[in-house]
C-alpha cells in the first residue's frame, strides 16, 4: 500500500494525529494509496520551516546560483518523467497522451520559464533636482515577499502547483504547498526532486489535507503565512480572500468560470468544430479555460451542432494507457455526482439532449470508475442553472444568435470572466468582440494556445491578479523604492 506523506523540512513525514485518509483512482475506483492528513501541528512545523529556510543558505543563493537550482530542478523532473506521468495519470484518470504533452512537460518548463524571467526582470529608476538644488536618483529593488502559502486545484495537478512554486522560488520566496486532497501524488514525488537537486531544507513544503477544518484552512490562516495564491473554485475564493484579511495578507486568486466561445457563419467551420471539441470536452471538461457556453450565429446553427454531436459521439472512453482513449473519467465520484446532478437539472429545465446526459456502459472494473458521456444542449432559456453555473464537466449549451451585439450581451451576462473564444474570418469584427467581452483571456480562431510571458488571469468573479511572465513578479515580490541624495 503506497503511502503519501507530508514533505516538511526536506522530511517526508506522517502526521502527529496519525490521521489519514484514501487516494483514489478515479478509472476504476481503485485504492492508490493512504494520504497523511496534515493538522495544525504540521502546518505549523512547514511554515516555520519555511520561515527558517528564508534566512538560510537559500537566501544567500545570488540570482543565478538560485535560478541554476531551477533549471535542474526542471532538468530533474525531465528526468523522472515516467514517475511524474504515472503518478499524475492515477490520481487525474487522465489519457496518457494528454499528460504527456501538457501536464508533465509545462510542470517542468514552468521552472524554466520564471528562472529566465527573474534574470531579464528591470526595475525603474527616477532622477530628480531636490529644492536645494541637488540631485536625488532613485530606484526600485524587488525583494521577496516571504513566505507563500499556495493551495491548488486536482484538475491539473502538477501544471498549476509548478505555475506558482516556479516564480514563488525563483523570486527568493519559500512554499507551503497544499495540493488538492483527490491528487496529492505529484506535489509529493516533487519534494525528492527538491532534496536530489540541492534545494535547501524548508524552501519547499508540501502538507495534505482538505480545506475547511483542516491542512488548507490551519495554512491559509497562518500569520506566519505573507501571501497566498489560489486557483480553485470561486466560493472558496472568498474563504481565502477572508483569510488573507487577517492580518492583511495579500491573495492572487484564479478562480472559476462559465467561459462563452462565439461561432460566426463566416469561420473557418472545420477549425471551429475541432477547437471548440477540444474546448468542451478535453481533460473531460475539467480546465478552468474550457467551454460551457458556446454561441452560434443562426445560418449555421443547425449544422455546427450536429458537427460537435458527431465529434462528441467519437470521443471514446477508456484507460489512460490505451492510444484510442479520447476522454478519460471525471476526477472522483462526488465530482461526478455534482456534473450528474447538472445533467439532470438540464432535462428538467426543459432541455433538448443533444447527445449524452448519463453515464457510458463501462466494461469489467471500468464500471466502477467516475465516467460520464459528453453531453450538449439546446433549447434553454439564458436563465436556466446549466447556462449560469460552473458544471466543469465535458458539456455545453449551445445557443444560437442573430446579431454581434446580441452575442456580446449573452456573452457577458454572467458573473465569471475568465476566458473566451472567438471563431471568424473578419478579424475587424473578432477585435471589436475581444474588446467587449469581460474575460482575462482572449482567444481568436484558437484556444489554450499559451505564450507563458503573457498575463494570465481572470476579471469579475474569475480571479484577481494576474501569472504568468512579469506578471507574476507583482505577487511574488515587494517592490522597494531606495532614493539617493547626491
Ligand atoms: P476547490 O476550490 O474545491 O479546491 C481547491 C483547493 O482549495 C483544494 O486544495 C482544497 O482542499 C482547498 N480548499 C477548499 N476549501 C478551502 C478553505 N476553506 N480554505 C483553504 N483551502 C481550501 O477547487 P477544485 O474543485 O479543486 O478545482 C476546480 C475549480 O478550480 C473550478 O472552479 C475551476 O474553474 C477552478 N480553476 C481555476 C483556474 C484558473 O486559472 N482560473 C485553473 C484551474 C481550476
């Protein structure tokens, strides 16, 4: 029976209550291992290991000692691929070659990229003539914020943790990692990369557990704590954004979303039809990024939706490891009994089932997995539970509509606005769209094509903040201004 321990200290240990609780595999509803729970007590231990570990040998580390620390800790997860695949394909049920390409390279390259911006990042300076006729320069030092407290989501593990802990670490800061408690595998597996490469004892910590009542509200609470950052649900944003006020800490939060793509007569139909394929229905629906809403100009209305019902019918089910695996299942079964609740509340109010709506037939153990069909809908009011809430689950509603301004209106009748998406020849007409619609992200006959320099982040309920580049220095670090008289 595997065991995942908390990593404090460069330490891998259980926890003083001796509490645990299971990881389950959500293909087949398999025992993965037993997961120790983290109480105050640890918490406590990490964080003040990472306080210790600020004024240790890691804050000594010059710029580049710090970021060649990075670059093989990116070197050394390259190098343990197969283990960091495995381990993420069990907790997630993910297909093999989604994680291959995405999960795992990008929770490396994320190391890369920080330790690359941190060594290009200028800071301003400002001359000035004084009253009394001297000179005053001055100029701005960026100096680490402390410790971060950096609580992530299961739907891509490794990615988003590494998406914080990159920058956190390249900027001089140390971490108090708490992954999701249906994926603590590679949030573990990344404290022997940290011990192997040299990382100092204390600069990364890993502490498991759930949110309230437990590892994720003692660490958010912790005044030890100088700066959390989140990505989760938008409720538990707010949980976090009152934590953070407690002795006014500051938050970066990506949080949820009900993100719109809009389809015009005049696209590219076969780009449309595979990318927003993707959009709906990849990672089985379970990317803050992805599509639940998807608006169709009327000429085309008819055929776009049989195109994506035929798309969504060829999505097979099955194991990680198998090449023909084109959806793989949600992430645990209260999940699904949240995405299945939504399937029924879509039939209640009045839906035409497109395709979908249950649960596939599922051969042998597959049975017992968290799997559910693709599913699209037609014919709901704007109003409908379907249409407003967050499902993140491989489904949409597609609505169809009659002019620009008409789509932009629906478009941003929610309070979400994390991402959109935007299929059109006229690319005068898809630049007037991404100026009005209420989204940090902005895709135009694409979607989740990332250039990692650029911001990335919501607006409305979708998040404050923003990561990614430079970006990510606002949160990770202090600016200090130092004026000079002279
Ligand atoms: P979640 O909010 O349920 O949990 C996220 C993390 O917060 C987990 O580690 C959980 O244990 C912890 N947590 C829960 N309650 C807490 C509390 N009171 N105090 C401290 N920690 C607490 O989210 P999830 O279900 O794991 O992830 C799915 C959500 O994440 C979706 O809403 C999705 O849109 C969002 N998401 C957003 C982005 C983005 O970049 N904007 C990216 C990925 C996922």
């Amino acid at each position: 029976m595997k065991e995942i321990l908390n990593f404090i200290n460069g330490e891998f240990i259980g926890s003083a209550s001796g509490k645990t609780f299971e990881n389950r595999n959500p293909v087949d509803n398999s025992l993965i291992g037993m997961v120790s729970e983290a109480g105050a007590v640890e918490v406590d231990k990490a964080v003040a290991a990472a306080r210790a570990a600020l004024h240790g040998p890691w804050g000594k580390l010059s710029v580049n000692e710090r970021v060649n620390m990075l670059d093989a800790v990116a070197g050394e997860i390259n190098r343990r691929f197969d283990d960091f695949l495995q381990a993420e394909v069990a907790d997630t049920g993910k297909p093999i070659h989604l994680a291959s390409h995405v999960d795992i390279p990008r929770g490396a390259a994320n190391f890369k990229i920080f330790a690359d911006t941190i060594k290009n990042a200028a800071t301003e300076s400002f001359s000035m003539t004084t009253p009394d006729g001297r000179t005053a320069l001055s100029y701005a030092v960026r100096v680490p914020r402390g410790v971060i407290a950096v609580v992530c989501p299961w739907n891509l593990p490794l990615l988003l943790m590494t998406w914080k802990v990159g920058p956190a670490l390249a900027c001089g800061n140390t971490v108090v990692v708490k992954p999701s408690e249906e994926t603590p595998s590679t949030a573990t597996l990344l404290g022997e990369v940290m011990n192997k490469v040299g990382v100092p004892p204390g600069v990364y910590n890993v502490v498991h557990g759930f949110g309230p009542n437990s590892a994720g509200a003692f660490l958010t609470s912790h005044q030890g704590v100088n700066g959390i950052t989140f990505t989760g649900e938008t409720r538990t944003g707010t949980a976090i954004m009152k934590a953070g006020a407690e002795g006014i800490r500051p938050v970066s939060l990506e949080l949820g979303g009900k993100n719109a793509a809009f389809v015009f007569a005049d696209c590219d139909f076969g780009v449309a039809v595979d990318t927003v394929t993707r959009s709906v229905f990849e990672n089985c629906g379970q990317v803050c990024l992805g599509t639940e809403r998807v608006y169709v100009e009327r000429p085309i209305f008819e055929r776009f939706v049989a195109a994506l019902k035929e798309k969504a019918e060829g999505m097979k089910p099955g194991r990680p490891a198998d090449p023909d695996t084109k959806i793989g299942p949600l992430v645990s079964q209260e999940h699904r009994q949240k995405v299945l609740s939504y399937y029924r509340k879509a039939v209640e109010e009045g839906a035409t089932v497109v395709t979908g709506g249950g649960i596939p037939d599922m051969p042998g153990e597959l049975s017992a997995g968290a799997w559910v069909q693709p599913t699209i809908w037609t014919g709901l009011p704007e109003t409908a539970a379907v249409v407003r809430e967050e499902i993140f689950g491989p489904c949409c509603h597609i609505q169809p509509f009659d002019t620009e301004e008409e789509a932009i209106r629906m478009g941003n009748d929610t309070p979400y606005g994390l991402a959109t998406s935007i299929y059109t020849q006229d690319l005068s007409r898809a630049s007037r769209m991404a100026q009005r619609i209420e989204v940090g992200l902005c895709w135009i006959n694409s979607w989740f094509l990332r250039d990692l320099r650029t911001a990335f982040g919501g607006s409305k309920q979708s998040g404050i903040g923003r990561e990614g580049g430079v970006h990510s220095l606002e949160f990770y670090t202090e600016l200090r201004n130092v004026m000079t008289k002279f």
